[in-house]
C-alpha cells in the first residue's frame, strides 16, 4: 500500500488557496488594505459583525481568508503577514462620468471599527464600452483632471485607466473597459491591478525610513572615514587599544541599524518582486501618447525604489568597512603584541644570562666555602694525632697538603652535579 506524506494535500491545497474572483462586466469593486489589523481572531470577530449585518455565513476562527456573498455584495478578505485586504464587488451599473465607492455604502459603525491603518484604497469600475467615458472631459471629471495613464491589457481585451491618485474619498480610482475580457480574465485583472496597488504601498513603505537613515549612515560613514586615517597614525599600544574601543562602539552602533531596519528593506525587495510580476500578468499593449502602467512603474516607482536599495547596500557596506578596519587593527594590534613579548623574551634572556652567571660565582663561592669548612673538621680530626712524630711534619703541613685536594674535589662533584641536571633538563 502506498504510504502519502501527511501534509501532501494539505501543501496542494495551498496552491488553490485564494482564487481569482469571477466578475461579470458592469461591476464595482472597491478595496482597503489595513496595515497592523490587530489579533485574527479579533479581526474574524468583526468580519462576523459583518456577516450578521448582511445575513452571510460566519467565517471560521482561524481562518486567514472568507469569500462570502450577500445579496449586495460579494465580500472576500484575506490575511497576510503584515496587512488584510478586504474587498467589495457589487454588479451595479455607472455611466459617463459618475463614479461611486462600495464601502462608503456600507454600515458606518463596521466600516468605522476596522482595525488598523489603510495603507492602500481602490476602486475599479468594470464597464462595457457603452458606459464607459466617451471625451476628453467625462474622462477629466472622472479623474478630476489628473493626468492618466492607461493601456489594453490581455492582448487587447480590455483597457485600463487611472491616475495612480486618491480622489477626495481617499481611494485610487481605476476603469477597466470591456474590449471581449470573460469573466475569469476581469477577476485576474482585477487581482493583478489591486495587487499592484498593495504591493506598490508596501514596497514604499521603505522609502521615509531609507530617508531617515540617511544622516545616520553619513555620520558614520564619516566616523569610519577618520578611524581609517587614525589608524595610519598609531602610534603605541595604547593608542590602538583606544581605537579598538571606538571602534567596537561604532561596530555597535552598524549592528543595531542594520537589526532594527533589515525586516522592513527584507520586505520592501520581496514586495518590489510581486509588483514586477503583476505588472508582466497584465500584457500591456500601449495606448498613442498615453503612459502605460509599466511606464509609469519605470518612472516614478523605481526611482523611489533605487533610493532604498541604494541606503541597503550603502548600510551593508557599512558593516563590512567595519569588519575590514576592525581586522586591520586586530592584525596591527597582534603585531604590537608579538613585538612587546619579542622584547620581553629577549630582556627574560638577557636575565637568565646574568642568573647564570651569578649562579657560577655562587657555586664558586659555593666550593670554597665547602672546602673551607671540610678542611675545619680535617684539622679537629689531625690535631690531636701524633703526626710529627710519626711522619716527621707538623700537622698544619698535612692541612694545607689536603687543603688542594679537597678544594679539587669538592669543585668536581659539584660540576658533576650540575651536569646531571643540566642533562635530565
């Protein structure tokens, strides 16, 4: 029998997770992305205030995405890591230059108890070519007179218009027109434009914080800079144990930017990847002398991008100047220190030298003084002999005679003593 992993389904389903709407032209989709929405199931408590209001069934606690349906409006909300979407679609009919907002139509008290920060606010208005603004000026009291930019997308199956600007209500407001789109490519394209518009503000949540970083990294590139030109100055061991200490606070100081930042830039370059490829999703085909989203993402987007990006390698760069001049000064302060012990082994030989020396005049000393006491204990021992009357000489003459000897023979076993151990040494 074939044994399957136990999350093998689990992981297939994942793929499935959050489909594509189906969306059929006319219709309204309004959508808010909420920035730090707070506990899920807290938030799941809400959105069941919601399903009460408009007689929908309650989501399931611990959920991260409900897609219901109303007899207003479907309704679908979706988790991330950092924010939640929530999203209206509506089937209502607008024409020429009137606009409307899904969300404003709702409860006041449940729009109002949302929890978080709207980071992003859309609005797409799906039409057939009929509805849709026909001159210069429903477009321009659509938009209220801000430059558009527009394209076809999906090989020329609808056609895109917006501003990339909030209108007095707050949300970024977007004309999708039918040129033969089905219902499954309108919900992609309604996916990919809202999606493009969530990760755009994510992504630039980076740039204020890159902004603020700047005076920072400057400062301590700065700091950095004079450590450098110190560090061709040094000139004793206590000068460089000194610029080891600042430069370990100034280590510290690199760390701690680079934690408290490196979550934010992480996901600022994970967030430009997903614009990127929403954009690709769309197929823009360009309109004559009108800017296309793509156009207006290499222009205006990137450039806000390229600053961030360019305050993450300059901070990475930061720490690796740091690693560079801390191992400079590591290797100059090891240098200082084998000079120092070269000097202290040679002033440790220079005494051993003098100690030896000392140590042979001791051992010098050392033999006569043996001598002289043996030859005080050869006299107790002579004296009282009859020596002059048998050998015909005094006694201090057998004294002295013995006195070489002995002196002789003391100073070789002494020598051979310190043969000895100088050899088991």
């Amino acid at each position: 029998m074939i044994k399957f992993h136990e999350l093998k389904d689990k992981l297939i389903d994942e793929l499935h997770n959050r489909p594509f709407p189906q969306i059929k032209i006319p219709a309204q989709v309004s959508n808010l992305v909420v920035l730090h929405p707070g506990d899920r199931e807290n938030e799941l408590e809400h959105i069941t205030r919601l399903a009460n209001i408009y007689k929908m069934s309650k989501p399931d606690m611990g959920s991260t995405c409900y897609y219901e349906s109303s007899d207003k409006f479907d309704f679908r909300w979706e988790r991330h890591s950092e924010f939640s979407t929530y999203t209206f679609i509506t089937d209502n009919l607008v024409t020429g230059s009137k606009h409307t907002n899904e969300i404003i139509n709702l409860d006041a008290e449940w729009v109002s108890g949302i929890s978080g920060e709207v980071i992003s606010a859309n609005h797409i208005d799906l039409r057939s070519p009929k509805n849709a603004p026909k001159n210069d000026k429903e477009f321009n009291d659509y938009f209220d007179n801000e430059t558009l930019i527009g394209s076809h997308i999906y090989d020329g199956n609808a056609t895109v218009w917006t501003s990339v600007k909030s209108d007095a209500d707050g949300f970024n407001r977007v004309i999708l027109i039918d040129e033969g789109i089905d219902p499954n490519q309108a919900g992609r394209a309604v996916r990919n434009l809202l999606e493009l518009a969530t990760y755009r503000s994510m992504t630039l949540l980076a740039w204020p914080v890159a902004r603020a970083l700047l005076s920072d990294i400057s400062e301590l590139e700065q700091s950095l800079n004079k450590t450098g030109e110190r560090l061709k100055k040094l000139e004793t061991l206590e000068d460089e144990q000194k610029l080891m200490a600042e430069l370990i606070s100034e280590a510290s100081k690199v760390e701690k930017l680079i934690s408290d930042n490196s979550f934010r830039f992480s996901a600022m370059q994970a967030y430009f990847k997903i614009t990127e490829s929403r954009l690709d999703m769309l197929r823009e085909q360009k309109i004559p002398t009108i800017r296309t989203l793509k156009e207006f993402h290499v222009r205006r987007f990137i450039p806000a991008y390229d600053t961030c990006m360019s305050v993450v390698k300059r901070k990475d760069n930061l720490s690796d100047r740091v690693s560079r001049t801390s191992e400079l000064l590591h290797s100059r302060l090891q240098i200082s220190l084998e000079a120092q012990n070269q000097k202290l082994l040679a002033s440790m030989d220079s005494r051993s030298k003098v100690q030896l020396r000392l140590q042979q005049t001791v051992e010098g000393l050392s033999v006569v003084a043996i001598t002289y006491y043996m030859m005080g204990l050869i006299r107790f021992m002579v004296e009282p002999l009859p020596v002059e009357a048998y050998l015909g000489i005094k006694d201090s003459w057998v004294v002295g005679g013995l006195t070489p000897l002995i002196l002789f023979g003391v100073y070789a076993v002494v020598r051979r003593i310190r043969k000895k151990l100088k050899k088991n040494s």
